[in-house]
C-alpha cells in the first residue's frame, strides 16, 4: 500500500525516520533524569578516550579540505539533476542560516563566561590572557573547524552525486553499501543524528525565544506562550517546507541575514564601540596566533568538557548540514564549496560571537553585570542573562523585538533545511524532487517530538544521544575521505 502512495518514496528512510524517533524518545521520556545521567556517563567516557581523535582529526580535516581546495580538483563543478543554480549571495545565506540556528546569538553573549569561570584560578593564566581567551575560545569552536565539519560530507555527497547521479542521498548510497545490514547501520546513524541534532535544537530554542516575548510584552512566561512560539514556528516553517527551498528558505535565509546585519550593527553603535572594536580587533589576532595550540591542546578542562564537545555536536549535526549544502551548490566549484562554506559560516558567526561577546564582557568589567557570577552561581538562566544584556541597552524595546524575529526566523530556516534533508534522503534517487507531502509530515515530526521532550525534561538527555552519535561518524568521515580521495583520481582535469 505505501507503494501506492509515491512510488518514488524510499519506505526503508521513511520507516527507519519514524521509527527511529519513536524509540528514542520513548526511551528518554519513560526516565528523563536517569537517561541523562547513564547517556551523560557514557558521553564522558568516550569524549575522555576518543579526545584525540576529535582534536588531531578535526584539525587534519580542515587542512585535508584547504588542499582540495588549491589542488587542481578544487576547479571541479558540482553538477546536479533536477537542482536549480543560485546566486552567490542567495547561496551564502542558505548554507549560513541552514547551519546556524538561534542558539548563535544565545551563545555568542554568554559562552566566553564558561571560559573565564574555569581559567580564573589558573595561576598560569594572566589576567590579559584570561580575557583573550575567554574572547577567543567562542570563536574557535564556532569557526574554521567548525565549519570543515560540515563541509566534508557536502564534498563527498557533491563529487559522488555528480559522478552517479542516481545515487540516494544517504550515507549507504554515497558510500555505495551493498550488503544489506551494513546499508542499515549507516541509514540508522545519518538519520539518528539529524533527528537528535533537530530535537536538541529545538528543545533548546523554544525557551530562548519564549523568554525575549515574556520580556517584550511583560508577560510570565507560562506553558500557553511557549506552546503559541512552538506553533507560530510550525506555521512558518512547514509551509516554507511545503512551497520549497527556492520560494521558502531562500527568501527567508536572504531575510534573516539582512535583520542580523541590521541587528549586530544596531547593537555595535549603541553598546561601547571603541571598546567592541579594538577587542575584536585583538581576539582576532590572537585567535590565529593561537589557533594551532588551541586546536592540538588535550587533556584540559576546556578541551575535554568544551572543545571535545563541540567538534561531537558539530559531527552529529553535519549530516544534515552537509546534504543540505550540497542540495543547493548545483553548478558550484569544490574550490567555492570548500572555502565559500568556511570561510562564510566563519566570518557570519564571529561576527556575531565578537559584537555580543564584547558587550558582555563590558558590562561586567564596568560592574553593570556581572555574568560569571550570575551564571556559576545559577542566580539566574542564561536566557535571562541574554536578555538582560540586550535591556541593558538603548531603545531596548526596539531591540528585543528584531531580536525573537531574528531567532523564529533562525529556527525555521535551520528547521527547513532538516525536513528538506529527510524529505531528499526519502526519495529512492538523488535527482528527484522531494515530496511535498513528506517535507509537511517531517516538519509536524520534528515539532512534536522536541515539545515532548521540552515539557518532560528530557532535552538534556537527548542532546547526550546526539553527541553519542557522533563518535562512530568519526570513523564513517574516514570513510568520506577515502571516498573523496577515490573519486577524485577518477575526474580528468583539464
């Protein structure tokens, strides 16, 4: 019978989609506090084991790329069936909104206090350092790296997928599986991890953005806000994923990356310029000064609970940044791919990470607000905090207001390019067109399953599964590279 429905639907990813995201949440939510603490336990043992694999790997993949990229095969062009060709500046804020959601301006006011609370009682850190790393730490986990990350799977998808157009967009499928047990562990983990990366986001989201509306409207923030922010996302989201990336993510990507223009340069003229500009301009150098030692560093506390973490997050959300990359680069250059993905995404969020950050830290220094005391003595959420910080400034209202626009419109285009993602890995080829049906079905999934968690305290335990995930895509990464080491002797440069 489901054959009947779209014969072109490929039922394995579907079942695995749904069933996949029935079992794991079944299984958080019959004990949230326990599955956290065993998942979390299990987490800190292989981050504590695998830590220089995530740390050397990480770096050697983003040298690995920046050689594809000057080599000869950096001029090959990414050919794909039935994909329309977008401009630069459409392309760029697709693949920067498609892998930044909301939590970038979140993190980008109160991550560097993390940093500062654990290096302040390091004797061997000076009161200077201490700042410069504080400042610098946010931009090397949401930077370079970061970003190569998400880029390997979009070139090996990107080289597979022309050389074979009919490939299904799924690891099995770039990686040519055919046994059949082996297709099923590789669907079970691209698919896991994109549904763990989306519960997690949104899990973590909704709040933020519930808490900016309480602010505006002077309003409690009770569970009838937060579940008219969850549907109000819905609304916008499903029916972008409904009319397509080039009526619906697009349009909205060019959007949102305008208002966070506007935003961050709003923030930077009515907060300490001076002050913003010349510590930017520092971290900045700082940051390349260091950026070998802070990527070769193991066995500390923030390498272990920061940088560990973070390059896992980035693993187990690449699958579903990567395919979405790929998806709308038809007729791009692995050259621009490579450097356009990194070099943008990096940029997009330092930009970002250094306004805020700076703000912040400002504050504090001045004794407006003092944020590692607030936040390592649990005073107050972060969330709070975030906008506190925003208050803090002139025409606050104003500001507050573009603010929960600039998340809604974050979660929805990082959330359109997910049900796209699934909806693409659906169909049985890569050349055909995703079903509208099915973009509308994993968009109420991706929703229901989050507010779930949400509401039953269960996030923590699921962004546990999530980062989990990414320990054996370490070693399916090494076989993307091999994969792309593979096909590109194939290609005939000229």
């Amino acid at each position: 019978m489901f054959n009947k429905i779209n014969p072109s639907w490929n039922k394995s990813v579907i079942s695995i989609t749904i069933l996949l995201s029935l079992v794991l949440s079944i299984f958080v939510i019959i004990n949230p506090i326990y599955s956290s603490m065993i998942l979390s336990s299990i987490y800190t043992n292989l981050s504590n084991y695998f830590e220089s694999f995530y740390m050397y790997g990480t770096f050697a993949l983003l040298l690995f790329l920046f050689f594809i990229g000057i080599s000869k095969y950096g001029s090959f062009r990414v050919v794909l069936k039935n994909k329309p060709t977008y401009s630069m500046l459409s392309w760029s804020s697709m693949l920067f909104a498609g892998g930044i959601g909301a939590t970038l301006l979140y993190w980008s006011t109160v991550e560097w206090i993390d940093y500062y609370n654990i290096l302040k009682n390091d004797s061997l850190v000076s009161n200077k350092e201490l700042f410069l790393y504080s400042r610098a730490y946010p931009l090397f986990h949401w930077g370079f790296s970061a970003w190569a990350i998400y880029c390997l799977p979009a070139v090996a998808f990107g080289i597979a997928l022309t050389l074979k157009p009919e490939t299904n967009l799924t690891f099995s499928g770039i990686l040519g599986a055919k046994n059949s047990l082996i297709k099923f562990i590789l669907d079970i983990i691209f698919i896991g991890a994109i549904i763990c990366g989306a519960g997690v986001g949104l899990g973590l989201s909704f709040p933020l953005i519930s808490s900016v509306i309480s602010d505006i409207f002077q309003i409690e923030r009770t569970a009838i806000l937060d579940i008219f922010v969850i549907l109000l996302c819905l609304f916008i989201f499903g029916t972008s994923a409904y009319v397509g990336v080039q009526n619906g993510i697009r349009r909205l990507s060019n959007i949102n990356i305008s208002l966070v223009i506007i935003f961050l340069s709003v923030v930077f003229l009515l907060g300490p310029s001076k002050y913003i500009f010349f510590n930017s301009i520092e971290t900045i150098g700082f940051l390349f000064s260091n950026y070998v030692e802070m990527s070769l560093t193991t066995g500390t506390e923030i390498s272990i609970n920061w940088s560990v973490f973070y390059w896992a997050w980035w693993l187990a959300m690449a699958p579903m940044i990567g395919t979405f990359i790929i998806n709308v680069s038809n007729n791009k250059t692995l050259r621009q791919i490579i450097f356009g993905t990194i070099l943008i995404g990096s940029v997009g969020c330092f930009f970002s990470m250094l306004i805020l950050s700076n703000l912040s830290i400002s504050f504090f220094e001045s004794g407006y607000i003092n944020g590692p005391d607030v936040i390592g003595n649990k005073i107050i959420s972060r969330e709070e905090l975030v906008v506190q910080t925003i208050s803090a400034l002139d025409y606050s209202y104003i500001l507050l207001l573009v603010f929960s626009v600039i998340l809604i419109i974050f979660l929805c285009t990082t959330y359109d390019s997910t049900t796209y993602v699934l909806a693409s890995a659906s169909m049985k080829k890569s050349s055909m067109n995703s079903s509208k049906s099915l973009r509308v079905l994993f968009a109420v999934l991706l929703v229901i399953q989050p507010t779930l968690l949400m509401y039953l305290n269960g996030v923590d335990a699921f962004k546990w599964i999530m980062v989990i995930f990414s320990t054996p895509l370490l070693f399916i990464y090494l076989m993307l590279i091999f994969s792309i080491l593979k096909n590109v002797y194939t290609i005939k440069i000229t």
